[in-house]
C-alpha cells in the first residue's frame, strides 16, 4: 500500500465524522487532494482550501485568508504518517479479502495510541483494492466511540487547486 501510496499525484476522498452517541459531528465533507500540500474541502457548511501553511475558508459568499487552525488534521494524506502509526501498533490484523462497492480489497485493522497533549487509542479498519494496492476506505473509531470514515476514489484524476483570493 505504501509504495503505491507514493505514486498518488492527486485523489478524492469523502469523509463523516460521528460521535460517540452516532450523532454527526460534521456535515459529511467532500475532499479533492493534490500531493503533497493542496487541499480543498466542501461540505454544507464550509468550504476551505489548504495550499502549504496558508489557509483560505468560505463562509457564507465571501472567501477569507486565515490563519491555520490546529484542529483541522489533513494527516490522512499523509502516508509517512500512516507508516509510522503502523509501525507504532501492536495489534495489526489481516481481516481477509472482501468485495467494496464491486472491488475486491484485503482488509486490515489496527489499534494505535496515540500520545499527544489528550492520550487517545483508536482502532482502524483499512480496504486495500487487491489491483492497484491504494486504500479505498479507513473506518477509524476512538476510544470514546467517535467514527470516522474515509472513503478514497479518483486517483490521479485532473484535479487543480487554486487560491481563490490573493
């Protein structure tokens, strides 16, 4: 997976976020990618766009520069990251091959703790498609039961992104 992760240019991914009660944190939020520091996000709410350290975000009609808040995590593009979680994992599974959406994938899990300012555990839940090894969907669920869920396609599509303002 990593070594075909590397030879991503571009891709779009969808992504929900539940609570631990299964209540949607976020609107479900459309994301476009090209590697290795652009970014553009759209849900109902929002819409931003990420190139290198600045961002720029959509509320309402008008677009703003602003400064990047820590709380928003584009580590799932990240595959040095990937890496290194799995690396950092002691529960790493093979689940198996099963059909996603008509396309044969292998699926894993694994379990990392995380240790930031607030220790977290999370286990994950990756489909691998078995013809080109890129991840199609990561379902990753904290210790508290909040969801996430990623769901990969349009790899190496044509896909620009821009500063919507100067």
């Amino acid at each position: 997976m990593f070594r075909s992760w590397s030879s991503v240019k571009t891709f779009r991914a969808k992504m929900a976020v539940t609570t631990s009660a299964g209540v949607p944190a976020l609107q479900e939020m459309i994301l476009e990618v090209v590697m290795p520091d652009r970014f553009h996000m759209t849900s109902k709410a929002i819409e931003a766009i990420k190139i290198g350290p600045t961002v720029y975000m959509k509320l309402g009609p008008a677009w703003q520069k602003v400064t990047l808040n820590q709380n928003i995590d584009f580590s799932f593009a990240d595959v040095q990251k990937w890496q290194s979680e799995l690396g950092a994992s002691s529960d790493i599974k093979f689940l198996g091959a099963e059909m996603l959406d008509g396309t044969p994938t292998l699926t894993y899990q694994y379990t990392v703790s995380i240790k930031t300012p607030t220790p977290t555990t999370t286990t994950s839940k990756v489909w691998v498609a078995v013809a080109d090894g890129l991840p199609r969907k990561i379902e990753s669920t904290n210790q508290n039961g909040a969801k996430t869920v990623i769901v990969f396609y349009d790899y190496n599509a044509s896909i620009a992104i821009d500063a919507p303002i100067k």
